[in-house]
C-alpha cells in the first residue's frame, strides 16, 4: 500500500486505471504509449516485487523513499551486509 500511495503521489503519472487484480498507470511523456505503462499486480499481502518497486521508484522520482521504506520496515540496508573481515 506505501508503494503504491507513493506512485499515485508522483507527479509523472498521467493517469492509472484497474483492470481486475491489475493497476496500469501511464507516465507523462511524448514517448510511445508502451514505453510509459507500468503496471502493478496485486498479490497475496499486496506484495511487490523488489525489481519492480525499484525500477518503478527510479523512473517516478522516490527512490529514497523507497530506501527509507526498506530500512524501517523490512530492516535492509543497502550495502549493510558487508562486515570488514579482520587479518
């Protein structure tokens, strides 16, 4: 539900529609129409896959959200699995 509240937030979205378990969104453009459809496919606990989110948050401008949004909820830090090894 966060994901999505912060794609309808975007100011690149034209416009969206529902399509049974489907959302389309168009993003504002003057490339050709399926170059600027995303589309979001609810699933069991209206997850979202990790590529997608990412890539979808990259083309609509909230990428950092998105990054706070994974390390308060999901405790994921980009790079933070990495520990020095001592010598």
């Amino acid at each position: 539900m966060f994901f999505y509240q912060l794609v309808c937030a975007s100011d690149k979205v034209q416009a969206q529609e529902q399509i049974g378990n489907v959302i389309v969104i168009l993003v504002k453009g003057d490339s050709a129409v399926h170059k600027r459809l995303i589309y979001l496919r609810k699933t069991q606990g209206n997850a979202v896959l990790y590529m997608q989110a990412t890539a979808t948050a990259l083309r609509l401008g909230f990428l950092n959200e998105l990054m706070q949004w994974y390390v308060d909820n999901r405790n994921w830090k980009d790079g933070g699995y990495f520990v020095p090894q001592e010598n």
